[in-house]
C-alpha cells in the first residue's frame, strides 16, 4: 500500500510486503504547524503491524530547521509504534514536480527570469533509477534504515547539468 500522491509516491510500485508512508511535508521550508500535524496524524492512523517504509531526509544529520526536526521526531515514532519498520533516507530527488525540491526550484526560477541564487555547498543528488534500486533492497523480515545519499555534487554542478 502506497500512502501520498507526491514524486516520491509516483516512484514507487505498490507491494503488498511494505507500507510506503510517502504522505509527508513537502517542503523544508514549511512554517505552517498543521502541516506537521497532518503528517504526524495519518502516521499514528496506520496499521501498526504492516512493514512500513517511512520517507526521511539526510538533512537530519546536518540541520537543525523545523523540518530536521520534525523528521527526526517521525522517524523516532516510526521505531516505537511499528513492529517492523525502513527508514529511507533521501537527499533532492532528479524527478517530479514538486515546486519546493531543489533541482524544480530552480527550474521555475529560471523559467521566471529570476536570478540564481547558488550557494558554495555540496547537496546529494538521487535519480529515480538509484531509489528504486535500493527500495527493492528493503528487507521483508527485520527493521532497518537506509540512507541514500546518491551523487554528491556542488550545487552550481547541480543547476549546469539539471537546469
């Protein structure tokens, strides 16, 4: 069962093995509270005996915004509640069309004659072939995380080969 309809959610064939909990904030840079607790919400709402794979982020090991946060505290539930449970971890994904991910915001930008704002850092860049090399690698029987870092690249390497 496969829950959400975002980018994440498209990249994913259903399998009655897991439950894909891809119904999470789909932007880093959300303020609204109700929208952490429309996550945490439908989260406890799950069938807790189903293997669920819980979509988090890398930003946890290097930021401390709302977001980290609250995926942090997410995926601390996800441990407590589920008897068997993956934690995917994922950078900025290459598909979809999300306005908030990287690679999109940048794209609309552009498309709007803004300028780019580039920074002097490194962010992880994971295509759809890649997730979905290590989503089949999920094990059915025990509990996991997986991080998924994919390429690290410079970010103005990510606008000259995506933008």
């Amino acid at each position: 069962m496969i829950i959400g309809s975002g980018d994440i959610a498209s990249a994913i064939t259903d399998n009655n093995s897991f439950l894909f909990f891809a119904s999470g904030v789909s932007n880093s840079r959300e303020k609204r509270k109700s929208e952490y607790k429309r996550e945490k919400d439908l989260l406890m709402s799950q069938n807790r005996s189903k293997h669920i794979v819980y979509f988090s982020s890398l930003c946890i090991f290097y930021s401390n915004s709302r977001y980290a946060k609250h995926k942090r505290e997410m995926e601390n539930l996800v441990k407590k509640l589920f008897s068997t449970w993956t934690i995917l971890r994922l950078g900025n994904i290459t598909w979809g069309v999300n306005p908030h991910t990287l690679i999109n915001n940048f794209k609309e930008k552009k498309k709007q004659g803004k300028k780019l704002i580039i920074k002097n850092t490194y962010r992880y860049i994971c295509d759809k072939a890649e997730f979905n090399h290590w989503l089949n690698m999920i094990p059915k029987d025990w509990s996991c995380e997986m991080n998924i870092p994919g390429h690290r690249m410079k970010v103005a390497d990510i606008v000259k080969e995506f933008i």
